[in-house]
C-alpha cells in the first residue's frame, strides 16, 4: 500500500471548512463522513472506535466519551437507564452506587484496553498511531483534563492557553518529529489525533451558548488550515504519497455534537461522501477513489 498520513481534526466542521475557505484542509478531493449510522451517541471515542475497527459499539463495546473505570458500573447505568424517567432516578442511582461501595470509581476516556474488536493498527505492521482516541489517548486527554481548569476557576481563555501550550504543542512536535525524522521511513499508516478545534469550539462555538464566537471560529479555522499546510509539506518530503485529513463530528450542540464530520485527500476522487465504518477499508486499501 502506499504510505499514508491520516490527521484527524478533531471537531472541524465541514461546513465552517467551505465558509471560511480552508483550501490546505479540502485538499484536491473533499466531502462528507456519515458518522450517525449506527451510532450511539456522536462523541469522540465512540467515532474513533468506530473507524479504527469498522465496526459499531454493539461489536466494539465503546459507547459515548467516557467510560467507568469499575465495567460493574457501567451495566448499572444501562439497566437505571432503561427505567421510566422521573425525579428519583438520581437518587435511585446514587442510593445504588453508595450501597455497591462505587462512590470512589471514576470516568475515564477508553483506550484500547477496552476495545472488544481488533484495529487497523494491529491490521497493518507498518502502522502508528499518535494520540488516536480508543486507542492511544494521550494521558492528559484521557483523563478528561483538557476543560478541568474551568472548574477551579480560570477563565475560558486561560483554559485554552493552558491546552495550546502544553497539550497541542506537544502533539505537533511529536507529529513533526516522526515526519523530519532522517532514518525513519514513511509508515503504511502514520495516524495523529488534534483535538484543539474541538477544544476551542466548546469554549465559543456552540451555537446555543451566549460565548458564541464568529470571528473567533474564523481565526481558529485559519490557524488550522496554516497548520495543515504545515503537515502537508513536511509529510510529502517524508515520502507519504497519500495524505488524509478528516473529523469526527463537527460543532457541538448540546451534549453531543453536529454531524458535519469531513474527509478530504491530496488524490483525486469522485466520492463526496463515505461512511465512518468503512472509511479505514477503504483508506487503506490501494487507492482512495472509493469506486
């Protein structure tokens, strides 16, 4: 197979890509991922999950973003979930956690360890996977930590800052660092998770909050597209001859998200629209015409 570069920007709606004109990010083929059929929920571990093993989480077993790191939980929530709604679910839920000793458990954002189905990475030898949601999060992102200066405090800016400067950055270097390498060849698949547009857009970009930011998302959309010239130059030097960048979901709306997740290839296709289940069958396969 030919080497290939997915990044994966987490959060960049498609939509926003055409209005604000992401010429590096559409690159010569551009369209749509269907990320509902078969969906639980349009969160970013579940997504991932589902394209890393083309399957859905009946097979895969992630559901949502989170996840309790004691499994009993989890089926507990899914039975108290199945009751009539009312008032004293919560308690019912909470007087049951109290009872089972589970106050202490915590959510965490899977990885691998909880996959019940096997991934492209373990598919192809040549393959790795940087961040990769599902899979290998990074710790930080794992934890939930990326909005947690909220809670004690800091302003949304500081907030961001704090993610730029530490978690971001060190994304890119490490992408940058395998990409420049002088004795590292181009993988079959080199894969890399930047969560930063969907970190930004839940401080100013949810249509239904007062922080609702136009000129902010403009500038955000700007700065990835730079970024994705960026990796665009320095993954073409490196040898890989097919470079993919694509989204899970696109801005969020409420709890979960909307549904204008993208895909955009440096060939040529006449395909506008491909499905999240089988967009890694396809990806990796000898082409990307999807015909």
């Amino acid at each position: 197979m030919k080497p290939t570069l997915v990044v994966a920007f987490d959060g960049l709606d498609y939509e926003l890509i055409k209005e604000f004109d992401c010429k590096n990010v559409k690159q010569q083929s551009f369209g749509r991922i269907d990320n509902s059929t078969d969906t639980k929920s349009i969160k970013t571990s579940e997504l991932f999950a589902n394209l890393i093993t083309g399957e859905n989480y009946e097979q895969h077993g992630i559901e949502g973003l989170s996840i309790w790191t004691n499994p009993r939980i989890g089926k507990l929530e899914k039975l108290i979930s199945r009751l009539p709604y009312s008032n004293k679910t919560s308690e019912l839920r909470q007087a049951v956690y109290e009872s089972l000793g589970f106050m202490s458990a915590k959510k965490m954002r899977p990885d691998k360890t909880f996959l019940e189905e096997e991934t492209v990475f373990e598919k192809i030898d040549n393959s790795r996977a940087m961040f990769v949601p599902s899979y290998n999060p990074s710790e930080y992102w794992q934890m939930g930590l990326d909005m947690t200066p909220l809670e004690y405090g800091f302003s949304a800016q500081k907030t961001l800052e704090i993610w730029d400067t530490r978690e971001h950055q060190h994304r890119k270097k490490e992408l940058f660092h395998e990409l420049e390498s002088a004795i590292l060849p181009a993988r079959d698949l080199l894969m890399c998770h930047y969560p930063r547009p969907d970190i930004h857009q839940h401080i100013y970009g949810d249509p239904d909050t007062s922080s609702f930011s136009h000129d902010r998302l403009r500038k955000l959309y700007q700065e990835t597209d730079e970024l994705a010239a960026e990796i665009k130059e320095k993954s073409e030097s490196a040898g890989y001859e097919k470079i993919v960048f694509m989204s899970d979901h696109g801005l969020p709306e409420g709890e979960q998200h909307n549904t204008n997740a993208f895909w955009s290839s440096s060939a040529q296709s006449s395909v506008s629209k491909v499905s999240l289940k089988d967009f890694f069958e396809r990806l990796t396969g000898d082409d990307f015409s999807f015909h």
